[in-house]
C-alpha cells in the first residue's frame, strides 16, 4: 500500500487516482462544467476564460489538461 498526497486538497490517501475519494466528486463535477462551457463556446476560451466562466481554479484546470481529461483543448 502506498500512501500518496491528494492533488486536490492536498491529504494523504490510499489509492491508484491522483485525488482521494472526496476529490473525485469535485473533479467530476468541475470537469463536467468545463466540458459543458468548452462545447457551449465558439471559440476555443483561454484558461483565465475558463476560470472566470466555470469557477474551477486555473490550478485545477491546468491538471485536467495534463490529464487529457478536457476535450479540445
Ligand atoms: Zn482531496
């Protein structure tokens, strides 16, 4: 077993994801919305955009990037 930090809020947790299981609610639920306003858009919007419209932090987007977990972008 290894205990890793939550990318998130930053706790310790076992698992194989990157955030701990209260996290991956939030994760679910931010991704849904930047998905939702990334296809509602007409253009591709910048992350500073997309933080505005979605209220997801600049930080938590830049890991949905990195995780390919944000279509289009
Ligand atoms: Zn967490």
């Amino acid at each position: 077993m290894e205990f890793k930090k939550c990318a998130r809020c930053g706790c310790f947790f076992v698992s194989s994801n990157n955030v701990c299981c209260n996290c991956e609610t939030k994760d679910k639920q931010d991704i849904y919305n930047l998905n939702n306003y990334i296809v509602n858009s007409t253009s591709t919007p910048s992350i500073d955009n997309l933080s505005a419209n979605t209220g997801v932090s600049i930080k938590n987007i830049s890991r949905f990037i990195q995780n390919n977990v944000i279509s289009n972008f």
